[in-house]
C-alpha cells in the first residue's frame, strides 16, 4: 500500500495582533504617565501690621542672620549642627519647657535652619513657639 504524504504546510505566526497589542500598551503608558515639572518658587516674605507687643522678660529667643548663623539670647553658636543648638537651648532654657520659644530670621534666611530650629525646639518638648517677622514701614 502506497500512501500519498501530506503536505505540511509551514506554520507562520501572525504578528499583527501582537503589535497592535504592543503600541496600545505603549500609548496607555505615555498617557498615564505624569511627568512632574520642578517649580521653584521666588517668595516675599510677608510684613506685619499690628502693634508691637511686650516681650516676656524670660524667654528663649533664637536669631538665625541670612547665613544660618544661629544665636541664642544673644548669644552666637559655634556651630549650625542640630546637637549644637539642641544644647544651647537647653542650656539658656535650664530645661523650662513653659518659656516661649521665638524665632526670627532674616528674610533671605534658608528654610533649612529656619525648619532646623523648629525641629531642636519640637524635640526638646517646647509647646508655645512664635515665628516673628518685622514690622511694615
């Protein structure tokens, strides 16, 4: 018995439904995707209008210049590492919790030791701080 062979015929693999599937993944991808812009704002720090009131005669006043130079009651810090002005205030508060606590700083002060000397003030247990500002003329 003579049997005919088949032809095979050769298997191809359609690729199109695979690179339609490819570019609608691309383009769900590049819509979906948020591309975040940096915006660097330029700030004026605001001025106060009001009567000046009367400091309290015990308190713990911290002075930052445009440097980030720390001072404490008048005092200057050697340093503006954390552990230095925790110490400091510590030292000018003699462990006091209940003094206010004041910051002021120069307008083109960093935010860093502004947030710096909120942070030692916060960690220290200070509850009554005030940020101050200069009066409008």
């Amino acid at each position: 018995m003579n049997f005919k062979r088949q032809n095979k015929e050769e298997l191809s693999l359609n690729l199109t439904p695979l690179i339609d599937i490819v570019f609608l993944l691309l383009i769900f991808f590049m819509v979906s995707t948020t591309f975040t812009k940096e915006n660097h704002l330029s700030i004026n720090l605001p001025e106060a209008d009001g009567e000046v009131s009367d400091a309290p005669k015990q308190m713990v006043e911290v002075l930052i210049d445009k440097d980030g130079q720390y001072s404490i009651n008048g005092k200057s810090l050697i340093s503006n590492k954390l552990i230095t002005l925790k110490q400091a205030i510590e030292k000018e508060s003699k462990g006091d919790r209940s003094l206010p606590f004041i910051i002021t700083a120069d307008a083109a002060t960093p935010h860093e030791s502004v947030v710096r000397a909120m942070d030692a003030a916060g960690q220290l247990g200070f509850s009554r701080l005030s940020i101050t500002s200069k009066q409008a003329k």
